[in-house]
C-alpha cells in the first residue's frame, strides 16, 4: 500500500523516471504476491508516452513480456479494464457528402461531431491506435459499439457510463487475429445503415486474450463521434397519362408506378379531381353510379425494378362558352375564362426499405427497421380552353344569292392531333353548295399548338320564311370537327360560328318583303370632325314593296341622344308623293358632334302613314294612319376630335352697383 501511494504521488509530480522505477518497484511486488487483475493493471500503466524515453529496454521487453503472459489468465477474464495507456485510441468519420455539425453535449459535458448520411450510403470509421509496447502484439478483435442516441444517454444517466454489448445497436468488427504494431496503427469500420436516427460511436473494445480493453468515447480526449442517419431519396416514380384533358369528354386516365431500386412494401393511390370532373376507381367500368370525386385503391407490394399500371376514366364537363347580350354562344381564343382550370391530382403514397435492406437483414448484420415513407404526386389538368377555338368567322355576299363563309381556327392542344371529319351546319338561309366544301386538301392533317387553321365554305341563300317561324335549332350556325389522337381516339369538337351580322341581314331582307317596312341609309359627309363642328346628314330612304298605298304622304322624325349630337334642319315634316321619287327620297339635316372621342349613336328616324284629308278630323292635326317599321344602316363610328385652341378677347366692364 506505501509504494502504491508514492506511485500516484510521482504520477502527479511529473518525474517520469522516478515514476517509472515506481511503477517497476510495484510490479516486482506484485508479481511475487498480487492477483492477476491488480498485476494486470499496473503492467498496463508501465507503458506510455511518457515513460517511452527513460524506461530502459530491458525492462520494457522483461515487463511486456509479463503483460502478455497476464492476458492470458482465466483470472482477468471477468474484470472490464477500462482506458489502458499502454494503447491510444483516436475515432473519425470520413467527411460524408451531406456535411457535418458540432454541438455540445450537456450530460457529458464535451463536444459531439454529428455526421449526416442517408439510408444506404456506406458510412466509413477510422480507428487509430497507437501502442507503446516495444513489440507488437496480436490481439484476437477490435469492436465498436454503436448506440442510438438515446440509449447512450441513458447508460450515462442510469449505468454511469459502462457500456455493454447488449446497449448497441450494432456492433462493428474487425474480425482477428489482428496485429499491432509499436507506433501507429489505423483500422477502418464500413457501415451502411439502414434504420434512420441518431447514433453515436460509443465504445471501442480490443480483446486480447481473456483481457478485454474498453476504450469509451466519454473518457477520450477527441469529441464524440455521431452519425444522423436520415431517409433515402426514394427513387420510386410516378407517370400521369394523358398530359391534359379535353373539356366536355370522356377520357381514359394511366398511372403508372415505377419502383425504382427501392422495395415497396406497401402503398395507397389516391385519385382527387375538381369541380367539373369525375372520375371511377381503377378497374371498374364506367356506369352513372360509379362516377365520384375522389377514389383510393391500394398498391400492392413489388420489389426493384417492378412496374404497376393503373388504369380509369376521367370525364370532364363541357367548358360553359359565353354569350353576347342577344343570347347568342360566343367561342373564340380570348372569350374563356382563364381563371378556373379543371385538374385531376393523383397522390401515391408508399412505405419502403432501400435495395439493400433484404440483403444485410439475411447476414444479421442489423436488426428489423421500421419503413421509410414518402408521398408522390402528379397532376393532369383540362384545357382551359377547348381543343379548337374559333378566333375569326366572317360570310361575304357575291353575287345575287351566293355567300362566301371563312373560318378560323386556333389549335390549343400541347399535343398534335389529326383531322378526321368536319362538317358545317347553317340557318335555312344558308345552304352549302354541291361543291362548296374546299378544305378536302386538310383531311389527315396533323395540327399543333398555336396553329391555325382556315376553311372555307360557298353557300348558296335560301328563300325562307319570316324571323319568327324560323326554328331555335337553326338559329346557330356550328362547324363540327372530329379531332384523333396518335392512339386513335376521337374528339368532337362542337364550333358555334358568329355570323350574327349577316343571318340578321338576310332574316331582315325576308321580312322585308311581307311587312310595311322601310329600310334608312345614313350618310354623313364626314367621318371625323371636331366638337362643335357642323356635319351634313342625309338619309337615303327605300320604302320597298310596302302593302300600303305608295301615294299616302308621310310623317317623319329624326332623333337623337343631346349627349352625343345636336340635330338642325328639316329634322321633323311631311313626304308627299310628289317629293317622292317611286319608292325612295332622300332627307338632309346637319348635325353637331357634342363630346370628343369614338361616337357609335347616330341620328334615328321615324315614319308613319297618314290620312291624306288630316283638317276634317283630329283637331286640324294630321291623323296616323299606319305605322312603318324603319330597318336603320349607319356607319361605324365617327371620330369626333376635341378642340385645342380658342382665340377670345377679354375687356374689363362696369357694373352699377
């Protein structure tokens, strides 16, 4: 007991050779009359940097030579020795391409160096060790331990700090024999994890015989040494077909799921689809009571490399076209709403193990692990306009009964898609002729996006009854077009055409020629003019083939809105036969533009017959005999300029107060 207390005396003092003479005087002593475990534990402090340069040879090789009969004892087989300085240990991690953080650790008060990997990717450890024995020595295996970070706490918190195999969560190894030489020694460690969390490399265990060294983290000089394991990026993928819906049909959907390297142990499919579309759970068939908004199916389990196909149908309602204030379907490129976009998003969520799972679970290398999940998602969107749009449909009269009808189409598919059939109908006012059809050169044509595509049509005018007996269904003239996509699949395409203009001409002209009606064609002598500015007005008037008398004299009145004109001249009077050449007569009057801008309200007029003796009856006032319906033709618009200068003199006046 005396010369163990001076042996830890000249361990504090630094007198190295006094130390070690100690530390060999303690032995000697030992060897004679100690156990094994005491003996064992003094051997091991005879070796160190320290004493490296003033312990002779001799007694260096004599003292190694009883550490390595010791170890072999069945006496220190039971007892647990802890950081022996006769080795040195050093832990690292290799740098990892996800980087590395610090942090302190508070129950141990040091530093711990956190790596970060992802599931699968091979983690590499070194192990330095240097030994100050003057030979080397074989040992029979170098383990570490690797612990979650929460047993770790707890073994320091509860077992204070004793580490046992049973606390790891995996156990690497470098199997033995192995040697060690005098100096440095590095050992390396691969582990590729497949369970995510965070594990510290907790204890380092070289066992020499029936000795076994256990170096912990806690006790070494460098920081604690960590691995954050987190999920791998699931190389599992997901393919929505088609790439868009078209409106108002009904379309088959494909998902397919592809797994990737990963093992997919299960999964759940998820269809959702917006206001305006429906859509039927894969593998069953379309009925009206199978339509719904939202569906989900499971995905069965498939290992790497698998693919599964899903298939189901889509509908989606007809895109609502806008009309114009007299009720009639507008349909070009910009009449669509923008904002309301019609999508069907299908969600795949799968649990799964890396590639390598199965493999390293059969060699027992690392216990069970619990799935990684993650969630994919596609979406497929409809049109937000239709496949085809009208941006441009005009008719132009030739001839006596003929009419010329052009039609523009804009393409705004993303796809190509090729004509297959169209077909025009109109109003019974408008036939096609026999050979009136000259787009045959566009059947089979492939059209893009953005493209354009014009048809024309002859047509021929038909007679045809008055307005009013005209039926609803051909008061719309619509172009159907039957597009196909490269899997053959049709689309009709319903194109209503505003050719509003000309059919109310036309429907007019028939009236015309069965009703007292009178037709008034405004002239003005100029199309532009400033405010202020007096413009001459003439109404060329055509009573047609009225059923009244051609010879009854006429009352008339011309009109307008203050706001935009101020009317002078013979705006009110009579036309009797004699100012009336045959059917026509012209009346002329002066207007005044009143505000500057676009005017579009012209001067309106007014007839009616009267009684030809209008003094014999009400009241000296000419006596309306029947009334006349007046079809009005103004131009465009008049371009009314405001005026920049104004020459005025001002002069001072008296005032009587």
């Amino acid at each position: 007991q005396t010369l163990m207390s001076i042996v830890d005396v000249f361990a504090h003092d630094q007198w190295d050779g006094a130390y070690y003479w100690r530390l060999f005087r303690l032995a000697s002593c030992q060897r004679m009359t100690g156990e094994a475990a005491s003996y064992l534990n003094t051997l091991t402090r005879c070796f160190g940097p320290r004493l490296a340069a003033v312990a002779p040879a001799q007694s260096a090789s004599l003292l190694q030579t009883d550490l390595e009969c010791v170890v072999g004892e069945s006496d220190v087989a039971e007892y647990r020795l802890g950081v022996a300085p006769f080795l040195e240990v050093e832990l690292t991690v290799q740098p990892l391409p996800a980087g590395k953080t610090a942090q302190p650790l508070g129950f141990l008060r040091k530093k711990l160096v956190k790596h970060f990997c992802f599931v699968g990717e091979t983690v590499k450890a070194s192990l330095s060790i240097t030994s100050h024995l003057p030979r080397s020595i074989t040992v029979d295996g170098i383990r570490m331990f690797l612990l979650t970070s929460e047993r770790y706490e707890a073994v320091h918190r509860v077992a204070h700090g004793l580490i046992e195999e049973e606390d790891s969560f995996r156990v690497l190894v470098v199997d033995g024999p192995v040697e060690i030489q005098p100096g440095s020694n590095t050992f390396r460690f691969e582990w590729t994890p497949m369970t995510i969390g965070h594990y510290i490399l907790g204890t380092v265990a070289v066992q020499w015989k029936e000795a076994s060294f256990h170096f912990d983290a806690s006790a070494l000089r460098r920081p604690v040494q960590s691995i954050e394991v987190m999920p791998s990026e699931p190389t599992q993928t997901i393919e929505l077909n088609p790439l868009f819906l078209i409106p108002g049909h009904t379309q088959q959907a494909r998902l397919v799921f592809h797994s990737g390297s990963d093992i997919v142990r299960e999964g759940k499919v998820e269809l959702i689809c917006s206001d305006g579309l429906k859509v039927v759970p894969p593998g069953v068939e379309p009925t009206d009571d199978t339509w719904c908004d939202r569906c989900s199916v499971p995905l069965d389990a498939c290992g790497p490399d698998s693919e599964i196909v899903l298939q189901t149908h889509v509908k989606s309602d007809a895109m609502k076209r806008p009309s114009d204030n007299h009720g009639h379907n507008l349909q070009n490129m910009h009449s669509f709403d923008d904002g309301i976009v019609q999508t069907m998003q299908a969600r795949v969520t799968t649990l799964y193990h890396h590639a390598k799972y199965d493999e390293i679970i059969a060699k027992e290398e690392e216990p069970t692990s619990d799935p990684m999940s993650t969630l994919l998602e596609a979406m497929v969107t409809t049109l937000d306009r239709p496949a085809l749009t009208v941006s441009q449909s005009d008719a132009f009269p030739y001839d006596d009964d003929h009419v010329m009808v052009s039609v523009t189409l804009h393409c705004n598919t993303p796809v190509p898609f090729f004509l297959k059939e169209w077909n025009v109908s109109f109003p019974s006012l408008l036939k096609v002729a026999e050979d009136g059809d000259m787009n045959q050169q566009m059947f089979g044509h492939a059209v893009a996006e953005g493209e354009e595509l014009f048809f024309g049509f002859k047509c021929t005018r038909q007679e045809s009854g008055s307005s009013s007996t005209t039926g609803a269904a051909e008061e719309e003239p619509i172009l159907h077009v039957i597009l196909q996509d490269e899997f053959g699949k049709t689309f009709r395409q319903v194109l209503p055409l505003s050719l509003n203009g000309i059919l109310a001409q036309m429907r007019r002209e028939a009236d015309f020629s069965t009703m007292n009606v009178a037709t008034a064609d405004l002239r003005c002598s100029s199309y532009e003019g400033v405010v202020g500015s007096p413009v001459k007005f003439t109404f060329e008037v055509d009573l047609g083939a009225s059923q009244s008398s051609s010879q009854l004299p006429i009352v008339y009145t011309i009109y307008c809105d203050e706001a935009d004109w101020i009317l002078g001249g013979r705006v009110q009077g009579f036309v009797d036969g004699g100012s009336r050449t045959g059917r026509s007569f012209k009346l002329e009057f002066v207007g005044i533009p009143t505000q500057s801008g676009l005017i579009k309200r012209w001067p309106e007029i007014v007839f009616e017959y009267v009684d030809p003796s209008p003094v014999a009856s009400n009241n000296g006032k000419s006596k309306p005999f029947a009334p006349i319906t007046v079809h009005s033709r103004n131009p465009e618009e008049f371009k009314s300029l405001a005026y920049t200068h104004h020459a005025a003199l001002a002069c001072t006046t008296l005032l009587d107060v």
